[in-house]
C-alpha cells in the first residue's frame, strides 16, 4: 500500500495518540505496549471505552463470519475518541495471484496451493463481493 498508517490519518495523530491493534499476533517487535486480551465479537470492557485515537486491524477477515462484521465494527468504534478513526486492511484472496518469487517453486505446485485457498476462502467469504 506504500504507508503503515493512512496519510489523512497520520496527519491528524497527536504524537501522543493512543493506537489500539486488534488481534496484533505476539506483538513482540512493539514497545510501550499494554496486551488486553479480547475477542472483537464481544462487547468492550467499559475502561478502554473512548480512550483510543486509532484503531488498527489487519487481517482479521479470516476469524469472522459474516454475522460478526456488524457487532466487530460497532464494538471496534466504541474504542475511539470521538472523530478518530479506525483503519482496516484486508487482503482479496479470492483474486490473489502468484507473482514468482524463488525459482525452484512450480507452477503446478503455486496453482494447487492457490486452488486450495481459493476454495476454502469461498466458503467462508461468502460477504467479500460486497467489499471488493
Ligand atoms: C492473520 S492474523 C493477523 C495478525 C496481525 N494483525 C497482522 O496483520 O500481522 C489474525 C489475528 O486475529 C486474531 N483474531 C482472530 N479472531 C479474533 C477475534 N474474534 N477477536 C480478536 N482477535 C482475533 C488472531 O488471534 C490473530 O492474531
């Protein structure tokens, strides 16, 4: 995408701000880090209501059913200070594509891997047309 964070968000973050990334994996290259365990589905704990300038989510489409986008973004935007924005990054699998990288890897063996992906990924995104 060419930036971690987007531009017109970057411009408006204090360099005090607050950021909250959901489902962040170890989080073990960040510092000045607090770990809240948390499902998205759920509502939030009253204490980090509101307190947050930014909320981060990356990679999350996998772990939700369609059913749970609805109650994800509400409970996600109940973290923000009012006006602050949440950002969201998904990758389209179902129209990703094996652009060659190491040359020992096959072509059959790239369109195997991508049928398998694909075919899984239609199953659970039945919601991504309505996305991308
Ligand atoms: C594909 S990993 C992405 C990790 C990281 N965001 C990244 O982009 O590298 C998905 C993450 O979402 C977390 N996750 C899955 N379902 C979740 C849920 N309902 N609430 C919070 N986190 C969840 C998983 O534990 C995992 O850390």
């Amino acid at each position: 995408m060419g930036y971690h964070i987007h531009p017109d968000i970057a411009a408006r973050l204090l360099p005090n701000a607050r950021t909250a990334d959901i489902g962040t994996g170890t989080g073990r290259n960040s510092s000045n880090l607090e770990i809240f365990f948390l499902d998205a589905r759920q509502p939030i704990i009253p204490e980090l209501e509101g307190t947050y300038d930014l909320v981060h989510v990356r990679l999350l489409a996998m772990g939700l059913l369609q059913s749970d986008w609805r109650p994800v973004v509400s409970n996600l935007t109940c973290l923000l200070k009012p006006g602050r924005a949440l950002q969201w990054e998904e990758c389209n699998f179902l129209t990703a594509t094996h652009q060659g990288t190491n040359p020992a890897t096959t072509f059959e063996a790239v369109r195997t891997i991508e049928n398998l992906l694909l075919d899984a990924f239609s199953k659970h995104f039945v919601w991504a047309g309505v996305l991308f």
